[in-house]
C-alpha cells in the first residue's frame, strides 16, 4: 500500500520527467527538422531536482518517402520507484527536408 508521501513522490518524478522529456524532445526535433543533424542515439543519466534518472534515445529512419527524411523518434526515462521500475516514454515523428539550393 502506498503512503501519501510516497504518491506525493511519485507524483513529482512524474512531472519533472514529463517536463524534461517535452523540452528534450523539442531539441531532438529541432536539430533534426530545421539543422539536419542526428544527435547521438543511446542512454545516460540525466540528475532532475535531487534524483538521477536513466534516459533513453533511439530514432529510425521510416522507409518509403521520397525526397523526404521522416524519423521515429523514442524517448523514455526510467527510475526505480518504491521498488518498482518506473519507464516514462515518448514517440514522436520529425520530417527532415532538404532543401534545395536556388
């Protein structure tokens, strides 16, 4: 049974996650979208407020679109809660067009 304390903690992990996986993917799309560069794929720990969590990122090239580079993107974040592994993810697409030289 979970304590107060422990939903409150929860609760606040959630939210400063979600926030910090919202402004990640905000630069993940616009390195992509608008500089055409691949940031690199893979994990480390990233420290929000006083707790270190693990991120995950990882894109795919979708295949069939001409001219076109459409990525699928995965973040997730994950971190041990109450002994129990929490994962938080987000997917999300970003189009890359070249753009060709007038």
């Amino acid at each position: 049974m979970l304590t107060s304390l422990e939903i409150y903690n929860s609760s606040q992990n959630y939210l400063g996650v979600k926030d910090w996986l919202e402004k990640e993917a905000w630069m993940v799309e616009d390195s992509i979208s608008h500089k055409g560069i691949l940031p690199l794929q893979g994990g480390d720990y990233v420290v929000l407020g006083n707790r270190k969590f693990f991120y995950q990122l990882s894109y795919n090239l979708v295949e069939g679109i001409k001219k076109n580079n459409l990525y699928e993107v995965n973040l997730s974040v994950s971190w041990k809660q109450a002994d129990k592994k929490v994962n938080v993810k987000k997917t999300f697409y970003v189009l890359y067009q070249e753009r060709e030289e007038k």
